[in-house]
C-alpha cells in the first residue's frame, strides 16, 4: 500500500484510514466490539500498510481513545503511526464540558493525551462547527495547542463550506496554524460536499478524508437485507441520514455493478469514493474480517466511465434539512 501526501504537508499517510468508532463500549452502541476483539484488526490493518487511525473523545465516552492508543502502543511504534482524534461534542455534564471555547479545546487535548496514552496528536480535528464560541477563540487555541507540542496538524470536520473557507482566511491572516484536511460526509447516498467543499478543499490544497464512504453499510447489500447485521438493525441515524426517494436505486445500481464485476458491493462503493478528485484517505470502520479485506481491495478497482455514470445517475438532490446553514 503506496502512502500518499496529506493535504499541503509533508506526512505520508496511507490511502485508507481505519475508524476507531467500532471499538469501545457496547453501553454506547449495541455493535461495538471490546479492546480484545478490536485488536485483530488493528493487527490486521498495520500489516496491510495502513498507518492512519481516526477516533474521536466523544467515542465510547472516551473508551474508543483508551482502545487506540493501548493497541497501536502494543503493535507499533509511535511514530510509525498517524493518530487522528477529534474536539467538539459533550464530555460531561457543565456548561463547558462541550463545543469549541479555548477552556474546552485545551481541557480536551489534555485528556485525549491522556487517554491514548501518547505525548502528542498527529491531526487534531474540530468535530463539528461551533457557532456559540467566536471562531477567533477557537482558531488561536488550536494554533496554541500546535505551538505548545501537543499536536501536529489540525482538521475539521463537518461544516459549510463558507465556514470552513472563513476559518482559513482568519488563520492565514493572523499567521496562525490553520486547518490541512476536511472530514467531510462523502458517498454515493450523499454527494453534496461535491458543490461547494470538495471544489474549496481542491483549491485549497487540503486532505480529504471522507467518514462514513459506505454510507453506514447501505452501500454493503441489497435493500432487502439492510436489516440483517447488527448495526444495521440498531442504526437510527442511518434511517435519517439516507431516507432519500432514491436510495435503493442508488443501491441496487451498486450491487449491479459489483454483481457483474464478481466482487462484493463495498469494494465498488468505496472505489468510486477513493477515486473521486480530492480524496486523500476514506475512513473505513471494520468489525467483521472482510471488511478490512474489502476495503484494502477496492483500491486496486478501476472503475470504467460506464460504470461510474451506472453508479451516479440515480443520485438526485438532497433537501435541506431545518438545521442546515
């Protein structure tokens, strides 16, 4: 597995990152596996060649981090490894136990180090846009918490793609550390970072790393067997991420695909991702062992045009949603 350059930086990072949200503690969701289940793939995905792993402090309340960084301690060495975590959502009860303020963002580095047991973050993302706290505050403190050795790199992650663009233009001009990669929500189900992000991540040189590449396992199976795994049975935000009119026709032009191909419809929905212009390193979770085989496969597939025009002409435009900016 060829590493590829991240965004506008010098880091070599591999063409697929694992996410850590599978593992961590079954009392946040049903289908998560625990530290001893999670380890084979870990194992797995670094003798693959992958180097990248992405979690989050709100994972598992935190469990998720714990999981990653005893395991990339256990079967890497630190730096041969790129740790990507993230900073936004609610930590505990207060009011400032949540959101993007300086108090916030330097009490959650703190104990994201601590929890994956490391002396510094490779990529340091913003979970979420915080429209509470004055983006001016938030910016300064994540070029602090670069300044101060506690990370490498910092990201975003789910946002307008104005917010993101005024984000770079204040850190620019201020002379701070500013944002290398867009986490962005990316897949044949839902392609509307192709309007306005991906085109400003393009300019902007940035790394894209799309979450969730097989839109939470739709993209996996025939709409008939949705329901038949464990996650997709206790999956409710899949249901109001995805609950388009076109759906099963982008699905079933997937399965079609694959069908005709011989390989398994993952492959081709995570191909059609990786290849799409921008795409640094789509995130991939893994808690059954073809995943990660999947996965690793669908970046030697080479999709004809016939197939990629097969596979993007059901798609129609998505409705905004009452909280959309």
């Amino acid at each position: 597995m060829e590493p590829v350059r991240f965004g506008p930086t010098g880091l070599q990072v591999s063409p697929l990152c694992l996410g850590m949200m599978s593992y961590g503690d079954t009392s946040w969701r049903s289908w998560m596996l625990d530290e001893a289940a999670a380890e084979p793939f870990v194992r797995d995905a670094l003798d693959a060649g992958i180097n990248f792993f992405d979690t989050a402090n709100v994972y598992s309340r935190g469990v998720s981090e714990e999981i990653t960084g005893r395991l990339l301690a256990k079967h890497a060495r630190r730096d041969e490894v790129v740790i990507a975590t993230k900073v936004h959502g609610r930590m505990g009860e207060g009011p400032n136990r949540q959101g993007l303020s300086r108090k916030h963002v330097f009490d959650e580095v703190a104990a994201s180090l601590r929890r994956l047991g490391t002396d510094y973050i490779d990529l340091y993302q913003i979970h979420r846009f915080d429209p509470h706290t004055p983006l001016e505050e938030t910016l300064e403190a994540l070029h602090d918490v670069v300044k101060a050795g506690w990370v490498r790199y910092l990201g975003a992650s789910s946002m307008a793609a104005w917010q993101l663009a005024k984000a770079l233009g204040i850190s620019e001009r201020r002379g701070w550390h500013g944002f290398v990669s867009m986490q962005d929500h990316y897949n044949l189900l839902d392609r509307e970072t192709e309007r306005e992000m991906m085109p400003l991540v393009r300019d902007a040189g940035l790394a894209a790393i799309p979450w969730s590449p097989l839109a939470r396992g739709f993209l996996t199976r025939r709409p008939e067997e949705q329901r038949s795994t464990a996650r997709g049975s206790d999956e409710p935000i899949a249901d109001q991420l995805y609950a388009v009119p076109w759906r099963d026709a982008v699905v079933n032009a997937v399965c079609d695909v694959a069908d005709a191909r011989g390989v398994a419809p993952a492959q081709i929905a995570l191909a059609w991702v990786a290849s799409r212009p921008g795409v640094t390193a789509p995130i991939v979770g893994a808690t059954k062992p073809h995943h990660l085989s999947d996965a690793i496969a669908a970046l030697s597939i080479e999709l004809t045009g016939d197939e990629v025009a097969r596979l993007e002409a059901p798609y129609g435009a998505r409705p905004l949603g009452p909280s959309a900016p």
